[in-house]
C-alpha cells in the first residue's frame, strides 16, 4: 500500500469525538453505520489532518465543511461577512486534535491579557498567530477533494475535468456514463458548463437529475486526486442500486490506477452488498469495509474493520446496516 495512505487515526474534541481511534484502512474504505453516528465527522477529521500542509491549508480544511453545509445560507453573504463567519467556526473548533501516520494536527486558541491567539500544530511544526494578523486567504491541495452528498459545483467539475482530459481519458467517461444511462452518448465542458448529448442534443447535468451530477463528480474527482485522497460522503445518493457493483468497479479500478485513497460513507444495505461483490470478483484486498456504532453503556463512538470475508459473512447473517 502507498505511503502516502493514511492507515490509522485518533482524534479528540472534533464534533462528535472525544476520544476515537481506528486503524485497518485500506486503498478503498467504506464507511457504514447508523445515521448520526459520525461518519461524516470522521471523514471530516480526515480530510483536515491530510490537508494540514501549511496555515491556510489547515484552515481551508476546517471551514470547508461548514461552507458546504450551510451554502444555501451563505449564498448572498460578501466576502468580509465570510470571513467573520469563518474566524466565528474556527473559535468553535478550538482544541481539535488529529493524529495519523501521515500528520498530527492540533489547533488550540489562546486568550490572555485581552490579547487572542491562533496556536496550530502540523508537520512537526508549531506556528503561532496573532487574531489580528489573520488572514483569509483560501489553499486547497490540488490532489485532495472532498465531495458532498450533492455532488460538486459546475465549477469543480470543470477543474476536475481538465485533469481527465489530459490524461485522454474521456472517451472512459462517456463509457461510464453511457453504461449508467444508455441515453447518455457524451459528456463535455459547453459555454462554460457540464453537458451530457442525449438524443443529438446537449443539455446541462443539473437538468439530469441527482445521480449523473453525482456520477460525474466521482470520476473526474478520481482523476483530479491522482496520488492524493478522495472523501465521497453519501457517495451513492440518487445512483440506483442497480447501478451500483458499476460504480464500485469503476472506484476500485481507477483509485488503483491513480493511486488514490478513497474513503466513502453510505448507510444503504444495497450499497454496502454492492461493494461486498465487486472486492470479491476483484479479489482487491487493498479494500474494506468499516462499521462505525456506538456502545450501549457508555455511548463512545468505535469502529471496527471488515475484509471481504468477514464482510459476506455478516451480510448472509442477518447483519444491519441501514441507518434506520
């Protein structure tokens, strides 16, 4: 397995997490468990701890998901109101902590004598700000994405796309697509927005309904992160389950092709059965299966590994895992 992947992390007071440890990730991680049990969370604390490169990085990461989020309220905000809601989430995220075998994070705020600093730890590196001397300015590493559970903005796909091209990779695109919808004969970037060709006419993938965005967002996101990390939260919203051991094999093939660390989240059964078949035909033993719950008595959050036969075995004996 890379070196770059990530392989085992604890975190403290982030979200849901007091203290929380799990180890076992492989190239592809699917994340499954009940609603509201911190799955999202946990590829939250992911994505920062691997994002955590500089400053900015670090705190691009944090605020990311609050942005997407809240994006709806967000929407008419200008910058400098940004950017007050930025500093206001920071404060709420103070004493955060995230150790991997890649980085350790840490990010506490100090106040004393009327005077509030910014302490962050990454890379073996302590820096110190005054709140004063804070700036907002954006840094996303090129080869880390996160995608929400609506997909990626036209804007994204576009970046995303230019990776694929380069690589002379669309005709792989519009095979996917056309597999997952045989109406579909091509995919391209028109007047500045995602279009798919149906019927000898293009139209816009918002007009397309939830699972071609999703779709389209996955593949060119894979291509994007070569060497890097991809987070796919409710990575099958709006594909139909019959259309699922597809996509499985298209995550698994490429994320090995590129070198990408996939973690995803589902709470759907077809989904977690899906990716069960396709690592068995594949006989891919870089990927697996993570059940995340919470214990009765004490109410901790803990995760445990499943390979592709302890896996089976569960889902033939009457495991759950629907987040109902």
């Amino acid at each position: 397995m890379s070196k770059h992947f990530l392989k085992e992390i604890e975190i403290k007071n982030f979200k849901c997490f007091d203290d929380f440890k799990a180890d076992g990730f492989g190239r592809v991680n699917l994340i499954g468990g009940k609603n509201n049990v911190g799955k999202t969370a946990f590829m939250e604390a992911c994505y920062t701890n691997v994002c955590a490169q500089d400053i900015n990085s670090f705190l691009t990461a944090l605020a990311d998901f609050k942005y997407m989020r809240e994006s709806l309220n967000l929407y008419f905000k200008q910058i400098e109101e940004l950017n007050q809601y930025a500093q206001s989430f920071y404060e709420k995220s103070n004493n955060i902590f995230a150790k991997s075998n890649i980085n350790e994070i840490f990010y506490k705020i100090h106040n004393e004598d009327g005077v509030k600093k910014y302490f962050l730890n990454f890379l073996n590196q302590t820096v110190e700000i005054n709140i004063n001397e804070f700036s907002f300015e954006i840094n996303l590493i090129e080869n880390i994405d996160f995608i929400d559970n609506f997909g990626q903005t036209n804007t994204a796909i576009i970046n995303n796309y230019s990776f694929l091209q380069k690589k002379d990779q669309e005709l792989a695109l519009n095979t996917i697509l056309n597999n997952f919808d045989s109406k579909i004969n091509s995919f391209k970037i028109i007047d500045d927005k995602p279009q798919c060709k149906i019927n000898d006419k293009y139209l816009e993938i918002t007009e397309l309904g939830d699972g071609v965005r999703h779709l389209v967002s996955i593949v060119t996101s894979i291509f994007a992160t070569e060497n890097g990390y991809l987070f796919i939260d409710e990575m099958d919203n709006g594909i139909h389950y019959t259309m699922l051991d597809e996509l499985w094999e298209n995550i698994i093939y490429l994320s090995k092709k590129l070198n990408v660390q996939v973690f995803a989240t589902t709470h759907s059964k077809e989904c977690i059965e899906a990716f069960n078949r396709v690592q068995k035909k594949l006989d891919d033993k870089e990927t697996i299966y993570h059940e995340m719950a919470k214990n009765i008595k004490t109410d901790k959050i803990f995760m445990r590994a499943l390979d592709s036969n302890q896996l089976e075995y569960e889902l033939t004996h009457q495991g759950k895992y629907r987040g109902e």
